[in-house]
C-alpha cells in the first residue's frame, strides 16, 4: 500500500508540474509564468515560452526581446528548432504575457532586475536537459543581455548573439546631452514622465495592415512608443555607461548584428523598410566591439532595427549570418 501511495504522490508531483505549462499563443509553443516576488509595483512574474527541438541533443536558444515588445517572432524561433536548438523565450516582468493590469508595462530602476528573469529561464532549460545555450538579445533585451554576461554568466551560456542592441542613446545633440541630468533626477523623482515622441513609422514598416509583414498584439507591442520615466531612463544610462567603458569583458563568443544604415525622419517613407528605424547603427558598431575579445561584426544590408522582421531577402541573410557562425562556434 506504502508503495502505491508513493507511486501516486510522484505521479501526482509530475502532474503538478506538467501543468505548470500551457498552450501559448503562438501555435505550436508552450508557456508558464515564473512568480519573482514583488518589487515597488507589487507581485511580479516573468513568463517562459518554450518549443523543444526533436533531435537529441542539448542544444537551446534563449531569447530576450527589447523595449516595448514581447516574443512573438515565430519564424525565427521555427528555423532555430528546425536546426536542431530547443528554443526558449522569456518575456520580462511587465512584458507582454508577464503584464499585470495595475502595473506600469515596461518600468524599471536597474537593469539588474531582469537578471533574476533571466536565470529562471537558464534553470529551466537545464532541468529540460539542456547545457549548451545560445543566449540572444534584441535592442534594449541586446543591453540587458550584455550586461548579464559581462557580470552574471552562467556557463551553460556558451555564446551571445546579439540583434541591434541597445547600447547608446539616439536623440542628437542637446537631448543627448541631457540623459545624464534626467538619469540623475530618476534616482529621486523615478515617476516623473519623459515623452518618447509620436512617430509611428517603425511600426508601420513592421505591421501587415501597413508596409511590413508581420501581426501581432498591439496592446503589448504599441503601435507608437509609450512615455517611460526617469527611473527607466536612469537603469538604462547606468547599464550603458557601464557596457560603454570597455572595462567589463565578455568572455563567450559574440555576434554583434545591425543593419547597415540608419533613419529617424519622423514620417514613414520608403526608406524605412530598409534601415535601422530606432537606433544609430554607428553607436551599435562603436561600443558593440568594445564588449570583450571575442566579437565578430555582421552589418546586414537593408537591416531592419529588429533583423528577423526586415523583408524575405534580408531575413535569410540575417539566418545565414547566424548559423554559419554557430557552426564556427
């Protein structure tokens, strides 16, 4: 009788723990949300969505996306398990599945907070049985990620690509010259509201009822960038000065991605189906080789700011730039 309740209260913990899981919104995949306790918003909750490749090996991809934005790039995700990596994405604390009604979406104080995202997703993987993994960040998710390896590397980590990080500001001029001044307010005044502006063209140049390809949900990924606050811009300041001095080192092979130009004129034009809408390319090139001995550079002709999104030609470009490196590494 011991035995068989045994049997039943194991089968009854696997139960529990399958169940943990659930169909995600994108077919084919799975999620489960991670509690990370509270911070001053209250309880927060990072989610981990997962598709596991067939082949037997223990290969992964972890995938951090930027700034208002969410995992939803599912082609890129198909062509890493079509290559045998089980692909892995997180969706940080007020992300995208993670968001909480009564929570700001996207604040922050220090980029520090994401780590603990991060590592849950790290620990998941391994319990999945995977030990070789291919860390992947997009834009402000290319910062967060490079910090996170500069001061906080797993091993099972064994390479970073990253996607047009994030790593200096593209304001111009004066407004450039101010960041340090509002950072500096942010560590009193956290709340206080900064404008990031009305400009809708790099959504239009993404979104398939406009001039790209791609649907998805515009309540986590806003057709116009939202205001942030001075605590948001303060944790990205910090975490960029800190990148930006060369003094922290990468250890693991680096792909640093981006396109090969970059625009900001406000109204959508053609050009902006083939250039970098959001960052200067030339500051991703500039601090991306500073980032440890190990860096290889990709400029991707007609680069969108996220690569995997810019047109078909592009795309396989970006894929092929990616996998022949993989191999090397």
């Amino acid at each position: 009788m011991r035995c068989i309740f045994m049997t039943f209260g194991t089968l009854l913990t696997s139960l529990t723990l399958l169940a943990q899981w659930s169909s995600d919104v994108l077919t084919g995949y799975e999620a489960r949300e991670v509690d990370q306790g509270s911070d001053y918003s209250g309880p927060v909750v990072s989610t981990i969505v997962r598709r596991q490749s067939p082949c037997a090996n223990r290969r992964g991809v972890l995938y951090v996306h930027g700034f208002n934005d969410y995992f939803f790039q599912k082609e890129m995700a198909d062509r890493f398990v079509d290559s045998c990596y089980s692909f892995y994405a997180v969706d940080l604390r007020k992300y995208g599945r993670s968001i909480r009604p009564e929570q700001k979406q996207f604040q922050v104080r220090d980029m520090h907070e994401y780590f603990a995202d991060i590592d849950s997703a790290v620990v998941q993987m391994k319990n999945d049985g995977i030990d070789d993994i291919v860390l992947i960040g997009h834009s402000t998710g290319g910062l967060t990620s490079a910090l996170y390896m500069s001061e906080h590397p797993d091993p099972s980590i064994r390479s970073l690509i990253l996607n047009s990080p994030f790593l200096d500001w593209n304001l111009g001029g004066v407004m450039e010259c101010a960041v340090p001044a509002v950072a500096a307010v942010g560590k009193i005044f956290p709340n206080m509201r900064i404008s990031q502006g009305n400009s809708t063209a790099y959504s239009e140049s993404l979104m398939k009822q406009d001039h790209g390809e791609w649907e998805y949900n515009t309540e986590w990924k806003l057709e116009q960038s939202p205001d942030v606050d001075a605590g948001w811009v303060r944790a990205i300041h910090r975490a960029q000065q800190a990148l930006q001095s060369g003094k922290r080192s990468i250890a693991v092979p680096v792909l640093l991605m981006h396109s090969d130009a970059s625009i900001s004129d406000g109204e959508w034009n053609e050009a902006y189906q083939k250039a970098d809408g959001v960052l200067d390319v030339r500051d991703i090139a500039k601090y991306g080789r500073r980032l440890g001995p190990f860096v290889d550079e990709a400029t991707i002709k007609h680069g969108l700011h996220d690569l995997v999104l810019s047109s078909p030609e592009v795309r396989e470009t970006v894929y092929d730039t990616i996998f022949k490196w993989l191999d090397r590494h």
